[in-house]
C-alpha cells in the first residue's frame, strides 16, 4: 500500500495529536524546539516542534523553510513501519535507511541527541492505525 500525500498529512497530525496525549514523549523531548522534514514519496513535510510538542506542520516542497535533520522514505516503507508489530527491517527508522527503503540527510548530531524523542514520536503512527 502506497500513502498519499493526503493520508500522510493526516497520519503526521495524529501523530500530533497522539503525542499530546503521551506526557512521558513530551517531556523527552521538552529541550526539542527544531523542524524536522518528513518527505513519503516526495511529498514533504515539516514538523515544527517547540518544547516536545508539534508546533505546526506545514507541506512543502519549500525552500524557505528551514530544517535540521530530514527522513526520506517510500510510502509502502512507511505504511509497513506503521503496522502494530511490523516486519524486521520496517521496525525502525535506521531498519528502513539500512535496507533501502529511507534516507536520513541534514544534521544527524541533532538526531542522535533527541533519537528517543524522535523514535517514539515516529512509532505514535502504530497507535493511531489501531486506535
């Protein structure tokens, strides 16, 4: 299953929304205040974050936004990352750069020191596809 750019912007606010909803997230990443590009099958996104929490998301392609660190990925990766318990190679964001499906570019020491935060706002789509 491939996603749109339509249901890729829904499944991000949700993820918003579920992140709301999860206190400890939020205070992991209550030092995270950065945008951060999220582009599935070229459709872009940025993920305004400011004290752990989504600020705003705006859709792209722009180039007078500026982020820090981006991950590129295949929608079909996505969608298989999102399953409640998915495969090994789709249950991780560094699982999808290994094997093909994704790319992170930008500030990768960014990344690293709020990767926790990062991961598991990125699993909150796991959530929101089986509420």
């Amino acid at each position: 299953m491939s996603i749109n750019r339509q249901q890729a912007r829904q499944r991000l606010e949700d993820m918003a929304a579920a992140l709301d909803r999860t206190p400890y997230i939020v205070r992991m990443g209550r030092l995270f205040n950065e945008t951060v590009l999220i582009e599935i099958d070229g459709n872009e996104f940025y993920l305004a974050f400011d004290k752990g929490r989504v600020a705003e998301i705006k859709e792209g392609p722009s180039k007078k936004v500026p982020w820090r660190f981006a991950l590129r990925a295949q929608g079909q990766a996505l969608w298989e990352f999102w399953q409640p318990l998915p495969r090994p190679g789709y249950h991780d964001i560094f699982g999808l750069v290994k094997y093909g499906y994704g790319r992170i570019d930008g500030d990768i020491l960014i990344l690293v020191k709020n990767l926790r935060f990062f991961k598991e706002f990125m699993a909150l789509g796991r959530q929101e596809a089986n509420p």
